[in-house]
C-alpha cells in the first residue's frame, strides 16, 4: 500500500484581532431563527408564484434569492433598520420578446395583488414589488427575463423609471463571489489548521478529552472576504445611520471588496486591501471629482454606481466613509491591547464589544484549561514547531506524565564535564524541531535561544536555556517582564520551577529536546491561564 507523501504547509495563525473580528461578525448574522422564516416566506412565494395560472406558470424558468443570503454575507438590521430578502423570478428569453419591461412588472404586480394574503402586503418599487410582513421583514421579488436562450446568467429586467429593460445577472453575480471568495485548497487548509488550533477543535473526537475540549466553536469558519463584508456593512450601517439616503448600497460595498480580494487569510488584511484598493482606483482618477465606476463583475452593461453619476452627493458620501472605516483600521494596528478594545468599541458599540471580549476571556480561559488538564492527566504532546496537542500528531513528542512543577531551586551536585554531551543535546534539538532554536557555546555551556508560542491563544515567548553537561538545565524568559514568584514557579533568579526534582534523576543522557522545551511549553500555558483566572492549574508542589 502506497501512501502520498504529506505536503507541508506553512503555518498560519489566526490573530487576536481576527478572532475577534470573527466573534463580531458572527454576532450580526441573522440568528438561525430568522433566517429560517426568510426561507420559509421566500418559499411560500416563489410556489404562489410558480403556479399562477394566468402567467408566470408558463413563463417562470427558476426562482432563487440574490444578495447577501445568496452570497452568505447576512447582517442583522441596525437598531430598526428593517430586515430583508431579495429574489429573482427568472423568465424565460421569450417572454421578454413578448412582453415589454412595464408589461412584466404589472403582471408581477396584479399576480400579488390577486391573492388574499399578499394583497395588502405589497407596494410597487422601481425594479420590483416589495411584500412587507407585520413584524417588518419585507422581501423584494424582481422579475426579469433571461436575455436570449443560451445564457443562463445575464437577464433584463424592468426599470420603472426609465420604462424599459435594464441588464442585470444575479446569478451570475453570486457565482462570481462564491469563485472569488473561495480560497485554494492549501489556503482553506491552513486557515482551517489555524481556525482549529485556536478555538481547541480536534479533528479526532473519540480520542480528546471531551468534558474538557470546547464542543461547540464560537463562530463559524467562513471566507474572510465574506466576514469583511459582513463588517464593513455594519461599519456602513452605523456611519449613515442619520442619513440613510446617502448610504452606500451593500452592492457597491460587496463587489469593491470583491475586486479587491487578493485570497488573504486574515479579515484585518482584507478590509485593508478594500481600503487601499479605493484608494488607488480614486488616485488614478484625473479628475478627482469624477465617480469611479463600479461594474456588474458578472455583465460589464450593468453599472452599480450609476446613481453617483446622478447625485455626487452619494460619492462624497462613499469616499468619506472610506476615510472613517481607514482611520479606524490605523487605530485597531494599536500594538496597546486596551487601545484596540476602545477603538472597537468606538466603531460596533460598547456593550457589543464588552460581551464579546467577554466571550472571548471565557473561550480562551476554557481553551488553555483544556491544555493544562491534558498535561495533568498526562496526555499532552508536543510537534516539532513547539505546539501543545491533546491528541497523537504525527511527528510529536509524548510529554512526560506524572510531573509537578514546584519545589525549592535544585541543583546537582557537580559532576564531571562532558563536552560531547552539549553535542549529542544540540544534535537531538536541532534533529526534532529543525531550525527553531539557536544553540552556541560558551566555555563549557551550552546556550539554546528560541521562540515558543505553544497555542494560537498565546503570546511568542523568547526563551534561553542554559545547560551544562550532566547538569538540569536553567530556562529564562528573555522576551516579557515576569516578577519572579514562587506560585508561578519562577525563581528569584528567574529562572523557571520546570519539576520538581523527586519526581525525575536528571542525568547525562536526559534530552533537553524531549523534556525541558515540552515542559516550558506547558509552563507558558499554565502561566498564561493564571493570568486570567490568578491560580495556578497544572499539577504542583509548593514552594
């Protein structure tokens, strides 16, 4: 039996702005609930509509939704902005050989004017009719005829105020986005690694922890360039909410963050591409006070921004919403973690942004006792890039079970200095984790540098280990100011309680590789978790 050799991917870490920008996003979605009656009333419309036997059971070729719920980029309603849902009647290419634009929108119109539900329910727009429920949810039904036989995509649909037919291709247009937002393989992978090791989900239930490991994620893994959208339509929502006349349409929005998109794996970065994208088209403009011109991506003869051609006033707006959603990204690159959490505020709302970061404290906390539990129960592991798994990984070191951390500073006696022993130390660090650490001698000791960021929910620690043959090795922490403590395990020295010394004989042919660097692993997580909850987790003596 052959098996295909594994392809290494890179690794990629989902940010803590990130993680949060997906907590926000994934609190505007339309609850399960409401989408559910989305469905359920589009439904009941597009079969009323379907078996009309006056005039669209003959001419109706398919009917689906368009927008947001077809591109899956949903927000709630803004305070009481109402809450909708678009659909398309697809005709076929005939009937719009036999009917004229007017004619099509009429029939739309007396079709839903004949049933007794709808009836009350409905008022004429400019290229649909609108159905507005009790509780203000309202879905607008455009109707528009394929535009020849061959093309599924590319309609024309009745414009009332010109009175004749326009171009359109909403089908075409979300096929276009799924296409755009859609990562490659090896991306997707990657974030899903990083999406994974951040929210503790494991591929291999049956073998985890399960009273320990989060069962149900805090968000869903979606496209970034689908979160952007989400974000920067409720940025919108907020910015003109005292005048909602000159907002921007979420079309606009969608396609310039479509255009934009360059498949980055980070929402932060994809909001930055919208920005410096708008930035360039405007700059390219000779004529600064001309609107740039934002195309149907899926029929070039449809133009969204032909309204600012029109009414400048719109353009104005756009731009200078462009402005505020750019300086609000340079305050969320705010390296202060308090600064952030303010400008977040500032932008989605302060009791919002206070839940989430909330959620966020009980996740990682829950996350990183996970962690510290495993190790306790001993059945923590450790990969060759330093990360702490509850799980068999390919390619991992078992950590050694049955530790403590704790007791007073032990040193061995003397013993007889080994040169070889420093190499056969450096040959098996440099053999598992490659070019992870640094190692150099200096006399008779062995000096070991490096990073370690042991779970997506941690800081990258720099370490140094000093080591001489025979002896237990000293970690310090090189990269964070630590008040030395004795119920973190940190000695005046500061250097770090890593075992308690009954517990193991350290002897010459103990490895640095498979004990000291999974044991400061597991220190920086336990430490990290005291932070959050002021006790100290793992398994323990005191001092």
């Amino acid at each position: 039996m052959h098996t295909q050799p594994t392809q290494v991917l890179l690794p990629y870490h989902l940010s803590e702005i990130d993680d949060k920008l997906n907590r926000i996003a994934e609190s505007l979605q339309l609850p399960k609930s409401k989408r559910q009656l989305a469905s359920e009333r589009y439904k009941a419309l597009a079969t009323y509509l379907e078996n009309d036997p006056i005039f669209f059971k003959y001419w109706t070729k398919d009917a689906y939704p368009q927008g947001s719920f077809a591109i899956r980029t949903t927000v709630k309603p803004y305070k009481k902005l109402e809450f909708d849902l678009d659909f398309v009647v697809h005709l076929e290419w005939r009937a719009g050989n036999y009917y004229t634009a007017m004619q099509i929108l009429e029939e739309l119109w007396q079709c839903l004017n004949r049933d007794g539900t709808y009836k009350d329910m409905i008022e004429r727009k400019n290229r649909c009719v609108r159905v507005t429920y009790a509780d203000g949810f309202y879905i607008d039904i455009m109707a528009g005829c394929q535009k020849d036989m061959w093309d599924n995509h590319r309609l024309k649909v009745p414009d009332r105020k010109t009175r004749i037919w326009t171009a359109s291709s909403p089908l075409g247009y979300a096929l276009w986005f799924k296409e755009i937002s859609t990562l490659p393989d090896n991306e997707f992978l990657r974030l899903k690694r990083a999406y994974n090791e951040k929210l503790n989900i494991v591929d291999q239930p049956a073998i985890r922890l399960s009273q320990d490991i989060v069962k149900e994620p805090p968000y869903e893994l979606k496209s970034p360039l689908e979160r952007a959208v989400q974000i920067i339509k409720r940025l919108r929502d907020i910015y003109f909410y005292d005048n909602q006349d000159l907002a921007t349409s979420s079309i606009i929005l969608t396609t310039i963050a479509g255009y934009s998109y360059r498949k980055q794996l980070s929402i932060f970065e994809t909001i930055d591409g919208i920005i410096s994208y708008v930035d360039g088209l405007v700059g390219q403009q000779w004529n600064k006070n001309r609107p740039i011109k934002i195309l149907n991506p899926a029929n070039q003869e449809e133009a969204f921004s032909d309204k600012w051609d029109d009414e400048p006033e719109l353009y104005t707006s756009f731009l200078e919403f462009i402005r505020f959603v750019k300086a609000l990204w340079q305050r969320l690159r705010y390296s202060d973690e308090e600064k952030r959490n303010l400008a977040m505020m500032d932008a989605f709302g302060e009791s919002r942004v206070k839940a989430i970061l909330e959620e966020f404290k009980t996740h990682k906390t829950e996350v990183l006792r996970s962690i510290v539990n495993a190790g306790n129960a001993g059945a923590l592991y450790t990969t060759s890039d330093v990360k702490l798994k509850t799980s068999l990984q390919e390619n991992s070191y078992h950590n050694i079970p049955k530790r403590n951390f704790g007791g007073d500073n032990f040193l061995m006696p003397i013993q007889r200095f080994i040169p070889s022993v420093n190499q056969w130390q450096r040959h098996h660090i440099q053999k598992f984790y490659g070019s992870q650490f640094k190692s150099t001698t200096i006399g008779k000791k062995l000096i070991i540098t490096g990073k370690i960021r042991p779970h997506a929910y941690c800081e990258e620690y720099k370490i140094r280990i000093e080591y001489v043959s025979g002896q237990t090795p000293q970690v310090f922490i090189t990269s964070h100011d630590i008040k030395p403590l004795a119920k973190i395990h940190m000695y005046k020295s500061g250097a770090l309680c890593l075992f308690y010394p009954p517990d193991l004989k350290w002897t010459y042919r103990t490895k640095i590789a498979d004990h000291t660097i999974p044991w400061v692993a597991e220190w920086i997580v336990a430490y990290e978790l005291f932070q959050l909850t002021d006790k100290w987790e793992a398994n323990e003596v005191k001092h």
